[in-house]
C-alpha cells in the first residue's frame, strides 16, 4: 500500500505539472487504487484433515521439449498446499515421482485404484495441455502461456473412474499485452515467471487466499 500511494503521489504532481484538474487527478487516484485491490476467496475444494497426493500427467512431446517442468509444477502445487492449506497432509513429491516411475501403466488404472494405490485420501490430479514460452510460429517474442485441467480423485468415491471435480487454470507471463523481445528478457525469466503464476492459480484452489479483483490491471510490483 506504500507504494500504491507512492504510485498516488506521483500522479498528483504529474497532473498538477500538466495543469490538470483535481478530478481528473482524484478520479486517476481512485482507479489506481481499484486496479490493485485484493478480494479473499475461500478453497474451492476443501483438503482440510485429508492426505493428498499430487500427480501430473504430461504429454511426451512437452516433456522432451520442456524437461523437468512436471517436476517443478508438481512439488509447487503441493508445497503451497503443505504451507497454507489448513490440516492436510501433503505425500512428498518424490515418493510420488518415485510411485509413477515403478508405475508405468498408472495413467490407465481406475482413478480411484490411483489414490488408494498412493495411499492417500485425495489426489490431485494435473494434465497438462500446453505449455509455451513463445506464440506460435515467433521466437522473436517472449508469450508464455500454460493450461491444464486440474481433477479432484477421492479414494473414497462411489465410482471406480472419474474426478468429483475438475477445474481449467490458465496462466500467462508476462502480462497481455506487454509482451517481451529476446533483448528484453530471457529464457529463464519467463519460464520462472509462468510457472509461478500457473503454481499459484492451480494451488488457490485449495486454500483460503487473496487475489487481485482484476488480475488484467493488478500490478505485483506496486505492493510492498
């Protein structure tokens, strides 16, 4: 809030220095001050007093083109849940590495075979659908972007196969429409950027958090 008001400051004396109005300048303030407001949101799904596991299953073309980012997105999404979800039991990211690794064929059995096999109450379940770090046909620009359906498996469901709930989470970085060139940014800042941005939205699913009222205007960088 600091530098919001910093931000607030700043068009104070631009709009004085331009001789414009003092509505113009409130109304200017008022905006900047919506743009970064933060709204709570409870758990979509709920974890509380549950083990879960969670598993991410990626395309095989993804994963030669982008190694290791099952891995990261995996031990991501769970170390927020460990972190902020309220009494719930994370299974280390390794042993479920380790469970799919001797596992070969676990993306076929029964979902609810999956989470009683892991051992655990719910599983989290990642499919990766895409994962970019440029558009299509130009590695001139910087647009990363990733999507994934993201399926709730109860060990304890009335039906063998299938999610109780399913969810879509899209993440891009950086912000439309500031895309990035390669002199101006490179590999590895945008791949940090859309992982940590994909991790969260996916994670808010299962905690009570803060988000931006309008993540299109919100700026992370006006915070203190």
């Amino acid at each position: 809030m600091i530098r919001v008001c910093t931000v607030i400051a700043a068009i104070v004396a631009i709009s004085l220095s331009a001789g414009c109005s003092v509505f113009a300048f409130i109304g200017a303030g008022r905006q900047a001050m919506e743009d970064q407001m933060l709204i709570e949101k409870p758990a979509e799904y709920s974890l509380e007093g549950l083990s879960v596991a969670v598993v991410i299953n990626t395309d095989l073309s993804l994963l030669y083109e982008h190694q290791g980012i099952s891995n990261v997105i995996a031990e991501g999404v769970a170390g927020r849940i460990a972190m902020y979800a309220k009494d719930v039991t994370v299974l280390h990211p390794n042993i479920v590495a380790q469970w799919q690794f001797n596992t070969p064929q676990w993306s076929a059995m029964p979902s609810t075979e999956i989470a009683k096999s892991l051992e655990v109450d719910r599983v989290i379940y990642i499919d990766l659908h895409n994962y970019s770090l440029t558009p299509p046909g130009n590695q001139w620009l910087w647009e990363g972007y990733c999507s994934a359906t993201i399926g709730i498996i109860e060990s304890d469901s009335y039906e063998d196969d299938g999610f109780a709930d399913m969810y879509d989470i899209q993440a891009s970085f950086p912000r439309k429409p500031n895309y990035l060139t390669r002199e101006e940014a490179d590999k590895g800042t945008i791949e940090r950027g859309l992982l940590a941005n994909f991790i969260k939205k996916t994670a808010w699913l299962f905690y009570f958090h803060e988000e931006p009222k309008h993540p299109d205007r919100y700026r992370p960088e006006l915070e203190s």
